[in-house]
C-alpha cells in the first residue's frame, strides 16, 4: 500500500485593514459646489449681486472638481500599497463601479437640476446646488473624520 502526501496548506493571506482617508477629495468636490455653483448663483439672473466674467464659475468648479478626483486618485493609490493582486483587482472593479455610479449620478442630477430650473430660476437652482451639495460633501467629512477617530 502506497501512501500520498499531500503539501501542507498555505497559511491564509494576511487581510490588512487600510483606512482610506477621502476627506480631501470630499472637501474638493464641497468646495467645487460651493465655489462654482456660488459663484453662478451671486452672478447671474436678472438682478445679480456681483458681476462675475461669465467663464469664472465654470473655471472654479473644474477646478475644484479636477482636485476631487485627483485626492480621490491618490487616496485609492494609496490604499492599493503592499495589497496582493487579487486585492488590487478587486479595487479596481470597484473603482469602475464608482465611475459608473458616478455618471449614472451625474446624468440623474442634470435632469433633476434641469426639472428644478424650470421652477426656481437662473440664480435659484445655483443656490440649491450652492448649499445642498456643498453642505452634503461638508456632512460627508465630517462622517469621514468620525469613521476615521473610530476606527483608531
């Protein structure tokens, strides 16, 4: 009778736990609807308090758009160091499936703001946008900084 001999299992990978600070980037993308759409709201309609170039606006909500997505870049890249390939894919797919989330919620919001445009006015719809999304992405941070005490 022969015996076989089987090699020894493999010790399970390590799992790290890596904490992924996004208050940058949700500061950025705060800052973005706060500036831009703050900017459009005091500078367009028909009485508007101060006059702006027309291209300003836009300007500092690329602007700071741009950032958020360059802090969350750098937040994920972050998060990625010393993970095994698997983990790396799984990070990756998740990430498209926030692009993707993100767009599905771009074109969700363009329709909505283009519905509210038609109730509140030029200057109106900026100022919601103005307040609801720099307020929503200043909660998110303040959340992130709790999630972050919390889990230290």
């Amino acid at each position: 009778m022969t015996t076989a001999t089987l090699p020894s299992p493999a010790a399970p990978a390590s799992t790290r736990s890596i904490d992924i600070d996004s208050r940058a980037a949700y500061t950025s993308f705060g800052l973005a609807y706060v500036l831009g759409h703050g900017a459009s709201a005091v500078s367009l309609g028909p009485d508007p308090l101060i006059a702006l170039p027309p291209w300003l606006p836009t300007t500092l909500l690329g602007i700071s758009l741009a950032a958020g997505t360059v802090f969350a870049a750098l937040a994920a890249n972050r998060a990625q160091r010393g993970a095994g390939r698997h983990d790396v894919l799984s990070a990756k797919l998740l990430g498209l499936s926030w692009v993707s989330a993100f767009a599905a919620l771009f074109l969700a919001i363009t329709g909505l703001t283009s519905t509210a445009a038609l109730f509140l006015g030029t200057p109106g719809l900026f100022w919601v946008l103005a307040v609801a999304g720099g307020g929503g992405f200043a909660v998110a941070a303040l959340l992130e900084t709790r999630r972050l005490v919390r889990r230290a």
